[in-house]
C-alpha cells in the first residue's frame, strides 16, 4: 500500500496592481521548481513571459531566500 502523497497549496499574489489578482493552487510534494514552475504560469494564463519570484524560508535558521523565474518582454492578454 502506498502512502499518501502530502498536498501543498499556494496562494499567487501580483504585487503593486489594484484590484488584487490573485489564485490559490495544491500541488503535490512531489513536485519540483520546475514543476511549480509550469503550474504558477499555468494558473495565471501565463507563456513563461513574467519574472516571478520564490521566497523560501530555511526551516533551521528561519532566514529566507529568493529564487528569481526569467523574464521577458512579452505577455499575452487572457480572456476573462
């Protein structure tokens, strides 16, 4: 029997825009950056053209650091 597979959820927030957009996203342990990666564009209607930035707290010192997507310079307008 396999054990189950912890869920992690995420809450994407746009910094510095009114109203605020936003999305809340689970996503299973297993996943790695890259995978989280391709889920953060995906919910936000994204083609890997925004930067976006991971903040991630050491669990033993409590200090964070940031890990920075790539950008560019073009975007594509989603439909509501």
């Amino acid at each position: 029997m396999r054990e189950p597979t912890r869920v992690y959820q995420f809450k994407l927030l746009l910094l510095a825009v009114a109203p605020p957009i936003w999305r809340s996203i689970q996503v299973p342990e297993t996943y790695s950056f890259w995978d989280l990666h391709v889920a953060l564009q995906d919910a936000m209607g994204w083609l890997d053209y925004h930067l976006h930035l991971f903040r991630v707290t050491k669990p033993v010192t409590g200090r964070s650091c940031r890990l920075v997507s790539r950008m560019t310079t073009h975007s594509r307008a989603t439909s509501p």
